[in-house]
C-alpha cells in the first residue's frame, strides 16, 4: 500500500530547506516525510559544544523528541517542573532560566524548540553551523521568524521599531524556537523572568491597551515578552528573517 503525503499550504512554504520546522501542522507532515528516508534513521548525533533542549509536560513523547529519536540524537534535555494553576508561556522562561542557573548545562550552544509543533529534519551541526555564521555578526541569540504581528498592539512603539529592523521582511519574533550561546541566553531570561505576572492576570484571548496594563509586557505571553526585549538586546539579539535557521510561514 502506497502512502500519499500531501503537503499542507504548499504554496505558503517559502523555504522548505530550513533543518527546523515550527508550524505544528507541517511539522508533522515533513516529520511523516522524514520517516521515509530510512537512511536517515538514526545517523546523526548531537555536537558536544551543543544542548538540544525543549519543555515538555505532558508526559509523552513530542513531536519534536520524536525527531530527534528518528535521526538518532538521544542525549537531549526535556524539562518540566510541578506547577500550579493553568499552563501558561512563561512558564518555559522559568524552567529554562532554573536549568542555566543550575549550570548543568556545559555547552557554549543551546538549541530550544518547542515540543508539540517543532521537528528537526537535518544534522543538527548544520544547525551550529548555520547559527555560527551569524554569531560572526555579533549575534549571540537567534529567534525564529513569524509574520504575526499578535499583541504588538499592547507595544505599538516597539512595534515601530521592529519594523525598522527588517523593514521589507514581513516577519518578527516567534519565541517557539532559538539557538544562542548559553552565557547570553541566561543574560536574556535573568531579564525576561522580571516581566512575568505573578498572579497570570494577562490571560490567552484578552487584549488590554497599554494605559490598563501599566506594567505591560508583565503576563502569560513569553512571546511578547521577547519581542519587548529586543531592542534592548538588538543587535546581540536577533530574528532568523529568511528561514535560514527555522521554518515557519
């Protein structure tokens, strides 16, 4: 029996070579792909100067662990930690944050995607590879790129400048996936854990203007928090614009 895999928006992918996928719908359909390259299964290991790392709590394996597995890379991190309440975003600012202050990470390089909508398809010395060349332009923290401009309208000044950095691109911050150097990814996060709501009062679906949240970007939303950070950290802190690094439309 012939299995026939048809790509999803298949006119909306703009760079199917990137070694990432972070859209969970054709994640799992490139994943599907992968699974029938058998001479791919299981032939790639992780770089020593390099941590995979993703958040993962449910209790079973991810789509993005799933990947790894495929192509061999075993020796990867999942966290999760007992919380209380809902699941909210920030919570993975916590976990990674307690991880590097923990310093059980040896490596000069961290790779983080997320588990439910991630897949790596490629040899993830690429990847450092790739990241490499820009770490040659001063930028130590790679963000993946999303043509979403959800809530920036809580920041419209930030929003005006992040426009101004890549103005023709189309694309901004998604904090689903990133690769940096560990030293600068815990500088990023000891700041970005200041801008989490204790009491998770920004909840998913509500949109309040800047005067109702005074202390804005502070909520459940890592993304934005992100986004709100880069001008302080540009260009140190960056945006994968062209898909060189990460997938998503």
């Amino acid at each position: 029996m012939t299995i026939k895999i048809i790509p999803p928006n298949r006119k909306k992918i703009r760079s199917p070579y990137s070694p990432i996928i972070h859209r969970e719908k054709i994640a799992t359909w490139f994943f599907k792909a992968l699974q029938t390259a058998y001479w791919l299964e299981g032939v790639y290991k992780k770089p020593q100067n390099l941590t995979i790392l993703t958040v993962n709590s449910t209790g079973k394996k991810s789509l993005f662990e799933q990947s790894l597995d495929y192509l061999g890379i075993k020796n990867y991190v999942v966290l999760n930690e007992p919380f209380e309440g809902e699941w909210r975003h920030t919570l993975k600012i916590h976990f990674i944050l307690n991880y590097l202050r923990s310093d059980k990470c040896k490596t000069k390089y961290i790779l983080y995607c997320d588990a439910p909508d991630c897949i790596l398809r490629d040899d993830p010395k690429e990847v450092v590879k790739l990241f490499k060349e820009h770490e040659k332009l001063g930028i130590e923290l790679l963000f993946c790129a999303t043509a979403s401009k959800r809530r920036f309208k809580l920041i419209p000044d930030v929003f005006e400048w992040t426009k101004t950095v890549a103005p023709k691109s189309g694309r901004y911050l998604n904090a689903g996936a990133f690769i940096g150097t560990t030293d600068f990814i815990r500088e990023v996060f000891e700041e970005a854990v200041l801008h989490i709501d204790p009491n998770n009062t920004f909840k998913e679906g509500i949109i309040r203007l800047c005067d109702d949240l005074p202390e804005f970007p502070e909520g459940y939303c890592d993304q934005t928090i992100f986004r709100y950070l880069h001008k302080q950290f540009y260009p140190r802190m960056d945006v994968d614009y062209i898909n060189r690094i990460f997938y998503r439309n």
